[in-house]
C-alpha cells in the first residue's frame, strides 16, 4: 500500500516566521515530489517540485528531499498570512506515470498576523 | 493558469439519477485525470486518460465510468449517483513530460441527496 504521510495541522506561526511542512512516503524508489497549496473552496495549485536529493529554492520556498530517509518537506520564509491555506504532498512512486501520483491528506496552516 | 474547466460547478441530485461532470482542456496536454476530495481521504484517484479512447482505473472507480472521444474532453459518468458520491471532484491534466506536473481545474461540489 502505496501511503505518503502529513501532518494533518492545524499548523500555526506568527508572520514572518519560517513554516516547515514535513512528508514522508512509504514507497522507497519514489522519483519525483510535488507540493500543491490549496485554499479554502479552491483546487490544489502546484508550487514546487522535486526530484534530486538536497534543497530547491523558488523565492520564499524551499523544498528539501531526502530519499534515504523518505522524507520531503516544504519550508516557507518570511510566512504572511495570504500562504494560508492546506498544503498538499504528492509523490510519484517507482512504479511511473503520473497516473500513479499519491497524495497525502494535507496539513493545514494558518499564519497569524 | 492552465486552460482547464469544468462543468458543471456545482450540481445537487437525487440518489438514483444518472451525472455527468465534464472536463474541457485547452492545452491539448494527452493525459486526464478525475479525483475526488473528501474531507479525511484526501484527493484520490477516480479513472485517467491517456489518450482519446485510452482510459484506465484509479483507485476508487466503482460506481465511475469515463469517457473521452476527444483530447480536449474527459467526461465523468455517475450512472445511478449515491450519497457516498457526494463530493468535491477535480480534473487534473498533465503533459506527461520529464517531471509530470499535473494541474487541476476548479472542481465541481457535488450533493447527492
């Protein structure tokens, strides 16, 4: 059973803190990790994605894997309160295709102002 | 955004009576996807396309089917809808290249009473 594990949330910090979002996934040999941010009433939008080992960085997020301990997680710098929202992990397993793209349930952040 | 829709956006029906919700890319990407989102379960995986006339199972399709007679069109069929479907359903596209993104379209809030 494929499973890609989060923290369901709710996560709370003050504005201007850094947010970290952690996932993990059960299916060793998983090749590519995506984060989707979905808002309240609104469809899962993709922020980042990640294939190799180490730290990427768009802006003010930074998604860092590590496949040896199957664990990817998202890090969101100076929050604001408009990155609240859910935030969702999503792993292609070995198996490929995208039609096999599992997602974890979410966790929720809210920043506080 | 992506050239994705979906329609109807919000539907109420009777349990028994036959839905269909249908999706309408723009991208003219090859592969389609439905999901359902439901509160505790996450986004899951209902049937995908792979081409036109090409479709194939996810994770929950019973009581699904699915049809696409163009690229531009992924249409979901519930042909005799229950309470257990009333949810959230988003279509999803990807282009199926070295990452294999997908992107979602605005959902469809189904109820089933």
């Amino acid at each position: 059973q494929k499973e890609v594990e989060q923290n369901s949330g709710p996560l709370s910090v003050p504005e201007g803190a850094i947010a970290s979002l952690n996932c993990t996934y059960s299916d060793r040999g998983s090749q590519s990790f995506f984060w989707y941010r979905q808002y309240s009433g609104k469809s899962p939008e993709l922020i980042m994605f990640i294939y190799s080992n180490g730290d990427k960085e768009d802006g003010r997020f930074t998604a860092q894997l590590n496949k040896a301990s199957q664990y990817v997680s998202l890090l969101i710098r100076d929050s604001q309160p408009s990155d609240s929202a859910t935030y969702l992990c999503a792993v292609n397993p070995p198996q490929g295709g995208s039609e096999k793209l599992v997602f974890g349930k979410g966790t929720k952040l809210t920043v506080n102002p | 955004d992506a050239g994705i829709t979906q329609s109807p956006r919000h539907k109420v029906t009777e349990t028994g009576t036959p839905v269909t919700l249908r999706c309408h890319q723009t991208e003219n990407h090859r592969y389609m996807y439905w999901y359902r989102q439901d509160p505790g379960h996450g986004l899951r995986l209902i049937h995908y396309s792979y081409g036109v006339k090409d479709t194939d199972k996810g994770e929950v399709s019973d009581g699904y089917s699915v049809s696409r007679s163009k690229t531009e069109d992924f249409l979901l069929t519930l042909e005799s809808a229950t309470s257990s479907q009333t949810s959230v359903y988003f279509c999803a596209i990807s282009a199926r290249g070295f990452i294999d993104e997908q992107f979602f379209g605005p959902g469809t809030r189904l109820t089933v009473l």
